[in-house]
C-alpha cells in the first residue's frame, strides 16, 4: 500500500481526537476546532480555529497537533495554520443591534489602583491579536480613558447614531468625548443611568469579539445600571497588594457576585517596584492579591509590576504594550490579557452548553 494510500481524513481526525484543549478540557474535534485538512502524498495540512486569538497556550496545542498526526504512518511533513473564532456566550444584548460576544467588566472597589490602565492595556493587547476590540469607558465622573488612548474627539455623527473613536485598533467610547475637560459632571443617578444607556444604545459599536468595560470605582449605580443593562460575561477585580485596598475590591467583587456575574479572576497592580541592583522593593505590601483570591475562592490571574512607563503612556496616550512592548510590565499585562481571553471562552462554551441543556429540557 502506498503512502498516499494509508494517510487518511478519518485517521488524522482520529489522530486529533487525542488532543487536548488545555482549558476547556476536551479534544480539539469534539470542540470543532480542525478545519480544512488537506492530503498529499505524505504531506498533512489543516487549520486550528481557536476560541480566542490571544490564546495563551496556542504554541503549545499546535505543537501537540502536530506530534499526533506525525506519528500517523507514512506521514512525513504536517503543517498547521492557526486562525480564531471567539465564541459569544449566548447572551442576549437586546440594547444592541448588532453582537457583542462578550463583555468583560473592569473594576475595583476604590480609585488609585491602576483599574482604568489595566482595562487600557488589556484591550489592547486583544486587539493586536487579531480580536475585534471595544472599550466603554463607564467611569462617569472620572473619563481617562481619552487621554490614556491618545484620542480628543469623536468621529462626525453618521445618521442618529454615535462613531465610537479608535485608537490601537480599539472602538472606544467615553463621557469624556462629550463634556469639557474641566467640567465637572454633578449627576445624579437617574442622569447616570441614561448616559450609560445611552453609550449601548446611541452608539454604532458593530460586530465585537469582546467589550472591555471600565467600571467606575466602588459599588454604586454606574456598576448596577451597566450589570444590569448589558448582560456580563465575567468580571476581572484590580487592586493593590495592602489591606485598605484588598478590603475595597472585596466589595467590588461581592458586587459581582450579588449581581451573579463570574468573577475571572483577581488582578493584582504595582505588586513591586524592581531596583537598579535587581531587587524588589514592595512599596504597598506583599501578596494580598492572591490571599484575596484564595479567600474568595476565584482564580488569582496574576501580578503587574511597578514602572513610570505605565504612567508615562498614560499621560501621553500610548499605553506602555505599544510604546514599549517588551518591558516587564508589558509582558506581563500580555499575559494577564492572554489569561482574561481564556476564561472569557471558558464561561463562553460552558454558557452556550448550559443553554443547550435548558433548551433540550
């Protein structure tokens, strides 16, 4: 029998069927993940469609592919593209006309922490993946969110709707377009819930992978009116290593929790400031993020260390993965994104599968 003979569809799904998706625990076939298998000779081509395109463990589920169909007889070469399909979580968003597949809440339970940064650079990061990207600015009383992108105004009005602005790659929308920069907003809580409203509704987002939403600080009415109008698919917490601020942001995320939103994971901001002679100076205290988390019983995602770059981007509007992408801190904003993207997908494909099971019920 020839070569070209013994290498077949079938064995290489079969072949694929032995592995794994890291997170969400099934083979790579059950979850319709191969894509366009090409056969010739001993050559083996096809495409791996992932749930995100900032899939953290993408080199090491390709490299897994790749082993399981070389171990096929008379197969001598593989090649495997990568592509991504982020998965929504089969949330109905009424107030939009077109979807939002996910929608990922930033917050904290005081200012100060670096919540509107993470939020920054997390959008980002997803969207120079490849991801479509939109960041909501919902920090009513406090916009930064222009400044940190680098971005002034708002595109001319087509038709009734609002343009978001775009910077990075990222559609963003924020009070802050739409009010002087030295007006103060004394707003009451029906004001505040319109406005929010009004960002969902009177704004032409399009078709997003994920919505990157910057909660305001503490635990009142912006935090309950968007939970509330826009159906979340999961909630990441900011905060610092010390104790007045781990006690804040455990009330940001029993906030999550009453309003039955998944809690990704805890994000711990400034944990240390690295010195010129290689040692670390943990100026706001020592792990407290990830005694949070345990205590809470939600994933610690990880920690962000201190750098003026992060302040110096901010200011100037170009947030410190793009002005200086292979810095500590960058790097490890990547890799927070990277995780915040996983469970995004993991809440996704377990949403759509609870449904499934409600439905067939």
């Amino acid at each position: 029998m020839s070569k070209k003979n013994e290498i077949t569809k079938e064995a290489v799904l079969n072949a694929l069927k032995t592995v794994q998706e890291p997170e969400l625990h099934k083979d790579l076939v059950t979850l319709n993940m191969i894509k366009d298998i090409e056969i010739d000779g001993d050559r083996v081509k096809f495409t791996i469609v992932l749930t995100t395109p900032a899939c953290p463990l993408k080199n090491e589920i390709k490299s897994s592919a790749e082993k399981a169909v070389m171990d096929l007889l008379g197969v001598e070469n593989v090649e495997v593209k990568l592509d991504a399909d982020v998965p929504s979580d089969g949330r109905t968003r009424g107030l939009l006309e077109l979807p939002i597949r996910n929608a990922i809440a930033v917050a904290s339970g005081k200012g100060g922490v670096g919540k509107s940064t993470v939020a920054v650079n997390l959008a980002v990061v997803l969207a120079k993946s490849g991801a479509r990207v939109g960041l909501l600015d919902a920090d009513i009383y406090g916009p930064n969110i222009p400044t940190m992108m680098g971005v002034r105004s708002l595109p001319p009005v087509v038709g009734e709707k609002l343009i978001p602005a775009e910077a990075y790659g990222v559609k963003l929308m924020s009070i802050g377009f739409l009010v002087k920069p030295d007006q103060p907003l004394i707003w009451r809580g029906p004001m505040l819930h319109s406005a929010i409203k009004q960002f969902l509704t009177d704004v032409t987002w399009g078709e997003l992978d994920y919505l990157i939403i910057d909660l305001p600080p503490g635990t009142g009415d912006a935090a309950l009116t968007l939970a509330q109008s826009l159906p979340l698919s999961g909630g990441v917490i900011v905060t610092l290593p010390q104790q007045v601020s781990l006690d804040d942001a455990r009330r940001g995320l029993e906030m999550f929790r009453h309003l039955d939103v998944e809690v990704f994971g805890v994000i711990e901001n400034m944990s240390y400031l690295e010195l010129p002679d290689g040692s670390r100076l943990d100026v706001f205290g020592e792990g407290g993020g990830k005694k949070l988390a345990q205590e809470s019983g939600v994933p610690f995602l990880g920690s962000i260390p201190m750098d003026p770059a992060v302040r110096e981007g901010g200011d100037n509007g170009k947030p410190v993965v793009i002005e200086k992408p292979e810095s500590p801190v960058a790097k490890a904003l990547s890799d927070l994104a990277e995780k915040v993207a996983a469970k995004t997908s993991v809440a996704a494909v377990q949403q759509k599968q609870d449904l499934s099971i409600n439905i067939e019920d």
